[in-house]
C-alpha cells in the first residue's frame, strides 16, 4: 500500500511498558501552548494586491525560517518569498480565516497540534458554539467526508457541523461558512451572498491547498476572498522545508505563531498518550486487522499494526496481488479475507482488549484509525496477555506490513514459519509457479528526482558510471555539491567494495499508473536494471533484503517493500525473493544476497554499520538507492553507509532535471538511454548466482563431444577422432583466435570463423577443408588419450569457456566390446524461468561404447553435493538417456530427477558421475 495513503509520516515517542489488565483510559491533559503544526501540501498566503503579505496584524502562523516557497506547478504564476521573510500560512482579517492548506483532513497526525488550533480559532470567533456549513457544491475533493475525526471532534465540542451542496441557500441558518478549494467557480449571485453573510457578522474559513500538480483551485478561491474583502489572497504555490517537516519537505512543521492571536492555549485534543495502554471494549470486528473499540466514550476505528489480512469481496478493488507473495487469485484472497474476519471475530468480538503504541509508528493512519497493538484475554484466566497482531500471522491468515514497526523483524519471523509449514493462506501460495514480468533487455530507464553520484574527492570517473543523464538534462547545484561540466552520472559502481549507487529511489510503485500516476511506466526496464547490478556485485544466491529500520517508510523520497510491490513481483517472477529487515544489526543475513539502502532519515548505529560490513565481506553485495529531494541530513546518513563500508561513492548535494526526455513531461523525471554497454547490466535478468535463470540469450559455446577412440586404429583415421562444439546460446559467437587445447597442451587456433545459435563445429584431428560445420586441427597423430584427457576450449583472451573431462577406462586404443558414458550435453538454461520450467534444464549421456552399460546405483553430482542417483537401468550401446531436473516418468530415454529447485547453475557448474562403487566415471565443467 501507498505510502502516502496508509500511514502518516510521523514517527511517535517512545512507549512504556504495556500495563497488562489497567483499566486507564483518557486523553492527554492540556498544557501551555499546541504543539507544532502541521501543514501537510500547503500553499502560502499573499495580501489583497497579490503582493507580499507581510501585515503581521494579518499573519495567525509562518512557517519556519528554513521554509521557502516554489512553484511547484510550473505556471511561473507564484509569488516567491525571500529568505529574510517568513512564510504566512495562516491569515485571519475580522471574521475570515484563510489556511494554506487542508489542515485538519483524515490522515492528520492528530500528535501535532491542528485540531486544538483551528478549534481555538473557531471558539474565538463563533463564542465556542454554531451552526457550521461544510460546502461540497463547487467541485471540492476535501468536502465535510474527508474531515469526519475533525467533525466529531468540532461537535463533541459545542458545534454542529454540517456538509451542505446548497451553501449560499444555508448561509441564514449558518453561524459559519467552510470552503476548501473550488474546483467549480462561485457564481457572481454567490459571491454577493457570500460578502452579505460576511458584512453581517457570518465567519468564513478559506482553505486551499498546494500547486503540486495543479491540484489547487486558487483562482477560485481568491475570488471569493476578494468578494467579501479579505486583506489576504492565496499564492499559486507550494510551500516546502527542508529542515522541520514530518517526514517529507512538502510537509512543513512549525512553532513560528503570532502570540498576539489567541489561538495557541493547548487543550484537550484528539492525540493519544503513546506512553499509556487503554482498556477499550471492542464494539464491531470489520475484518482481520480493523476493529471498532470504545476509547473513554468514543468510538474509534483500530487499525492493527504491523499486519495486513486480505481483502473481502466485496472490497476486492482495493487489493494488490502483487502484496501477496505467490498467490495470483482474487478470489482465493477474497476466501482467505473472509477467514481472517472470522478469526478475529471469534477471538475479539464484545471483549475487552488493551490498546497499546508502537514507539517507531504514528498513532493514526491517513484515515484517522488509531495503529495500536490489541492484547485479550485468549484463555480465560483474566490476563489480556495474548498480543493479537502476532497471533493471526503465527497462524497464517495475514502478511507482515512493512513499515517502520519495532516489531518487524519478529513478526516477519513469525510469517515465514507459517510459509514453510503451509498454514492458512499460505498453504496457496506457490511464488515458483509466478509468471515473469517486464524481464527484458534494458533499452530506457527513468529516474524520478534524482542527484548525480559523486566521489569522497570528487566527481566519479567515467568508467564507473553505467548510467548517465542524456545530453540535455540539467544540473541545480547545492552547497558542498561537486558540479560536472560533461555527462550526468546517474548510478556509479565501487566493485571493489561490493557498493553501488543510484541517485534516485527509482523502483517507487508511486510512478506505476496503477497506483494514480498519469501515464504507463511498464515499458522501462528499472527493475531489470537494477536486479543486473546486484548480481554484478556478487556471486551470493538468495534473496534480496532492503532496509526499512530507519524511518524510510515514512518519508517521500526513500523506500519500504510496501512502497516497492511491483519490484516485488518482478523478483518473484524471475525466483528472488525480496523481505526487509529494521533490525541489521540482529538480523540473519545469511540468505541474502544483497542489502539495498534508500535515503534513511536516521543515522545507521555503529553496530549496525558493523553488521552491514560483515555481510558484505561474506561477499554480499550492498546498493544505495539516493534521491535529489533531500536534504543534508539524510544524504549524510547514506554516505555514512558508503564510507563505512570503505567506498569512496558518495551522493551529490544536487538534482538533475531534463525539459526534453523525461516522463509525463515532468522534468523532474528524466528519462535516458545513455548507458555504457561495457557493464553486463543491460540483458534480460538471469540469475546466474543459483540457477534461477529468466530466458536470456543463452550460455555460449560449450564442448558437447569427445570422440577420442576413433574406429580401427587411431592413428589411421584421424578425422574420426574430434570434438564437437555447440552453441547453446541464442545469438551467433566470433570463434576466431579461440583455442581449443588438451592435457598435454596440444593446441588448435580457430580461424577466422563464426558459430551460429544452435549451430555445431566438428574439430577433426587430421587434414581437410574447412567448412561451416567442420574444422580440421591438420595434426599428424592422434591427440585424444583413449585413457583419460581433457578439452579446455578458450576464448581469445585466454579465458576458459568450457572444459570437458573424460577419465581412466578400462578400455585402450581400438577398445571393443565395453560400455563408455559419456556426458553429450548439459543444458543448463531453461526456457523462461529455470524455476517453472525445470524439465528444460536437463544433461544427455551418451554410451559411446560397443556393449550395455548398467547405470543401477551410479550418481549424478553438481558442484555443491546435489546427488541424482540412477534406479535400476541399463544404457545400450550408441544410445542417449536425458537427465531432466524436474519430475516425470522415467522412459528408456528420459529419467527425472525430481529435484526441488534448479540444480545445474547457470553461471557455471561441474558434472560428475560416479559409479556404484563411487569411482569418477567422468566429469564436465563449463
């Protein structure tokens, strides 16, 4: 789930210890002043000619000194403030109040202070009591709907709040008049009404909200302010910080009030004390992770933390499959939703539970629902001891949510044993069975609001970057920022330290059009790219582990795995998994193969520096995903992780824009196929760390036959003696300069000669004519030892591309009469996914002798020990049997290993067959 829309982004205080069995229930008490406010995409406010509003008789809140203001739109119709002057976000001229932004919508962070201020200011101006009408007849999105918490709060508080389409013919029964952003105008008859209301006593809050993406309806609403008056207008803005924000720099925080206004005194508020447990009886169970409880009076919704159970059906448009590792069914989570309800219901229904706080989670969600841990009672014995966040994934029916949850890593433990043992909605879950997506050659990548990558000493050499900018994107450099006069890096690699950086969080499901964003980014290849450049960094199998300890899943730039699903399933459909850990420095990193750091807003510990160190000097590989939309605090956090990890990449203090290739038109979302070819980054993805291979070109030339005992005498027939070639791959290979050599370092240089895709070569040992398919060594005397050899062929660099060895037999030159195995082909690179294809991957043996050969009890071995062993068959003279991975019923020519996962490894692997008395019969590397 969206970032954006589950959580809100501010982290809570710490928690106490749960008090098991109190009965304390209550609201934090009033102190001296609110706390900060929160003003989450805000716009900034202008005086009656557009001008500067620096009236301070006018000016209720600014924001900080560090704030600043952009057009964020792009119109070049916003009024810029100057740095010597703050920022107004509220306005009040007699009875009109105009507010920059929402401010008090569902999703407020209900620990700020917003609900006690804009009380304050309606106690101040209505005398604590009134008819309020909420106007949703001009278009607005934030209509009385979105602000229901408020409005329970308002009317709990002497108000009576009602949403009305018909505003101007309610404005006799109203004591006050709310209007957030009209998408529709006022009519000029409505705006004459609404300066009558105004003259005559009626009070008018004004909200209008941010420029991004050109939400905002501030002409409309400027034009109302204008009708009755105001000594205030709205500007064509967004207001951002850097410094105080609640996690993201469009969500500017601020203490910066005019104390001259009465509107600060704190007060009893909707914000709950995180450092108290609350017994509150359960009123309505509505599915396995919300239920309804009954908080000292009032109702409040309960969002459980840390755990996310299936949608109903009748809610089935709100789930994601790609949540759920793999199970491709609606219906399927649809049933397992149903049982999840019922499982709470049955353990939550008319109880009474203890309602407790999370110290690294915010006490609502972006809908109001309190985040809380439920305890109850499960046994009878009047403890409520039993936590049932942690019950319903032990037992299967929920996944972990990844946030920034203290509890994480223990209940993702929790998860994965109920996987292994198949309970509940696991026992549908089959990720091997998953179809690839997107795996291709990389042809365009896109990096939303990226930073260049840098050096500890400056800009990174050239031949490190795989990715730069295209020619026409721009650089905006910041203090300390390293400025480049030539090509933009976009992503850098330290091979040495097993490092790489990207300087952008650029796999954000935020920019999938099935999350909201305006156009299809399928068609690029970022999550291609970037599972390349792990492999490229290590030779570790496992899974993919990205870092969600350190407040990323809170903040707009970086990344939790909740807020990359659709990389998610990508990696599962090429066989990776893809978890976070909070705790690293804990952790079992031991089946990871590589660790991915987004921009973390708190600092890595020691410790945990310590821990990331050594699962990199295990050979893991670690990648920093940066962003150009930070500021310094998080950027040095990240390069922290560099610099302890002994790489000198570093990310630049700037942001890279391009007017010209870009997606959606949005310059701050370059596009670019600049790429340096040099790095194997740019193929469809194929893991060759395990095996779990996803349909590439292929693996190139392989030795496939050694005829060493020619028919009669060797040295008279030497041309039937050879070695044949296959190219096994899908694309045509340059032989020339490539040797092909025996034990005794006898060697044959190609030609000038090329192998097709699919194609075979005979190398004979003797003389003739060369052709397509046959090539001649044009040696005197036989060079295959009919007792043992090996073919080593390389490449023209020397580099060895495949050996093939056959040992001792019994049975010498001109031998008759015996059984000879030989291995006549490993085919190691399955058509598609190795994981979903399995009888695809397969080894041919080959009995080159004259006689039968009984395999009963002989062995197949890889490299790591994985063992096949023959049942009871025999090989007849000349034929072929096929080895497949998968299952199957055995024939006279095919057998089946019935292995649980790919066994030969694409990158590289050993053949060897043993007898039954465990003696090597022969053995094949590539």
């Amino acid at each position: 789930m969206q970032r954006r829309t589950f959580l809100s982004t501010v982290a809570g205080t710490a928690l106490g210890s749960k008090l098991v069995g109190a009965d304390a229930v209550g609201r934090v008490e009033a102190a001296t002043t609110v706390p900060s406010l929160v003003f989450d995409s805000t716009a900034s406010l202008l005086d009656a000619s557009g001008g500067l509003l620096t009236d301070d008789s006018l000016v209720a809140v600014w924001a900080e000194s560090s704030a600043t203001n952009t057009d964020e739109d792009g119109d070049g119709d916003a009024v810029s403030y100057p740095s010597s002057t703050d920022v107004p976000l509220v306005a009040v001229d007699g009875t009109v109040v105009g507010v920059g932004c929402p401010f008090v919508a569902g999703g407020t962070n209900w620990q700020n202070g917003n609900e006690e201020f804009l009380l304050n200011v309606w106690d101040d101006l209505l005398g604590g009591s009134g008819t309020v009408y909420w106007d949703s007849g001009h278009g607005q999105y934030y209509d009385l709907s979105q602000f229901s918490t408020f409005e329970d709060y308002a009317e709990s508080n002497g108000y009576l709040v009602k949403g009305t389409s018909d505003l101007v013919g309610n404005l006799s029964n109203a004591d006050a008049a709310v209007v957030t952003s009209p998408s529709t105008a006022f009519s000029s008859s409505e705006l004459d009404a609404m300066a009558s209301f105004v003259s005559g006593g009626g009070v008018l809050f004004l909200h209008d909200q941010a420029d991004y993406s050109n939400y905002d309806e501030t002409a409309n609403a400027n034009a109302v302010a204008q009708a009755v008056g105001a000594g205030f207008r709205f500007n064509d803005d967004q207001v951002v910080d850097s410094t105080n924000n609640a996690g993201s720099t469009f969500q500017p925080t601020t203490t910066n009030f005019n104390t001259a206004f009465p509107f600060f005194a704190d007060r009893d508020g909707l914000e709950l004390d995180k450092s108290r447990t609350y017994a509150a009886p359960v009123t309505d169970v509505l599915d396995g992770d919300t239920v309804k409880v009954d908080l000292d009076g009032t109702v409040e919704s309960i969002r459980v933390l840390g755990i996310d159970t299936p949608e109903k059906s009748a809610n089935q448009q709100y789930e994601r499959t790609q949540e759920w590792e793999g199970i491709e069914d609606l219906p399927t989570l649809a049933d397992y939703g149903q049982q999840a309800t019922d499982y709470a219901t049955a353990r939550l229904s008319g109880e009474t539970v203890d309602v407790a706080f999370d110290p690294e989670e915010p006490t609502r969600d972006a809908f109001g629902r309190v985040l809380a841990y439920l305890y109850y009672d499960a046994d009878g014995s009047g403890s409520r001891d039993t936590l049932y966040n942690e019950e319903i994934v032990t037992d299967g029916l929920t996944r972990v949510y990844d946030s920034g949850l203290s509890r994480h890593d223990a209940f993702r433990a929790e998860e994965q044993a109920a996987r292994d043992a198949g309970l509940g909605l696991w026992a549908a879950s089959d990720p091997a069975s998953s179809s690839e997506i997107r795996n291709r050659d990389v042809t365009d990548l896109f990096f939303p609001t990226p930073a260049t990558v840098r050096t500890d000493s400056g800009a990174v050499d050239a031949s490190r970057v795989p990715v730069s900018a295209e020619s026409t994107a721009s650089q905006t450099v910041y203090s300390g920022g390293q400025s480049y006069s030539g090509d933009l890096p976009l992503a850098a690699v330290d091979a040495a330290a097993n490092v790489a950086m990207v300087g952008s969080p650029f796999v954000d499901e935020s920019y999938e059009s099935a999350e909201g964003y305006a156009v299809d980014t399928s068609s690029y290849e970022n999550f291609v790219f970037l599972t390349n450049l792990i492999d490229s960094l290590t030779d570790r199998t496992g899974d993919v582990v990205v870092d969600g300890g350190h407040g990323q899943f809170g903040a707009d730039y970086a990344l939790s795995v909740e807020d990359a699903a659709y990389y998610k399933r990508y990696l599962e459909g090429v066989g990776l998994g893809f978890e976070q850990v909070n705790d690293v420095a804990n952790a079992d990193l031991s089946g990871a193969r590589a660790y991915v750091v987004t921009t973390p807003p708190e600092a890595f510990t020691r410790a945990e520096l310590d821990a990331l160190t050594a699962f990199r000097d295990a050979g893991g590989a670690v990648v920093l995903l940066g962003s150009g939309d930070v500021f310094s605090g998080p950027r040095s956090n990240l390069d922290a992780v560099a610099s302890a990890l002994g790489s000198d990449l570093r990310l630049n203090a700037d942001s890279v824009t391009d007017a010209s290739s870009n997606v959606n038109g949005d310059s701050s979302v370059p596009a670019t196929t600049s790429f340096d070819g040099s790095f194997p980054l740019f193929s469809a993805y194929s893991d060759t760390n395990d095996g779990g291979d996803t349909g590439g070109s292929g693996d190139g030339v392989t030795v496939t036959t050694v005829n060493y005992d020619a028919a009669g005498d060797d040295g008279s027939n030497l041309n039937d003696e050879y070695v044949v070639l296959e190219n096994t791959g899908g694309a045509s290979v340059d032989l020339t300069g490539w040797t092909l050599s025996d034990a005794a370092d006898h060697v044959y240089t190609f030609p000038t000669f090329s192998l097709d895709a699919g194609a075979t070569v005979t190398v004979h040992t003797g003389s003739g004519s060369d052709t397509a398919t046959a090539l001649y060594w044009g040696n005197g005397s036989p060079l295959w030892n009919n007792g043992g050899d090996t073919a080593t062929l390389a490449d023209d660099t020397g580099a060895v591309v495949d050996e093939y060895t056959y040992p001792d037999d019994e049975g010498g030159d001109g031998d008759s009469g015996s059984g000879d195995l030989a291995i006549a082909q490993i085919h190691e690179d399955a058509q598609g996914n190795d994981r979903n294809n399995m009888n695809d991957e397969y080894v041919v043996f080959e009995n080159t002798g004259t006689a039968a050969l009984d395999l009963t009890d002989w062995q197949v071995s890889d490299s790591v020990g994985k063992t096949y062993t023959f049942p009871s068959f025999s090989l007849a003279a000349g034929a072929q049997v096929t080895l497949h991975t998968g299952s199957g019923s055995d024939t006279a020519s095919d057998l089946y290993w019935s292995a649980s996962g790919p066994v030969w490894n694409n990158g590289g692997d050993t053949v060897t067959v043993t007898d039954d008395a465990g003696t090597t019969v022969v053995s094949r590397s590539y």
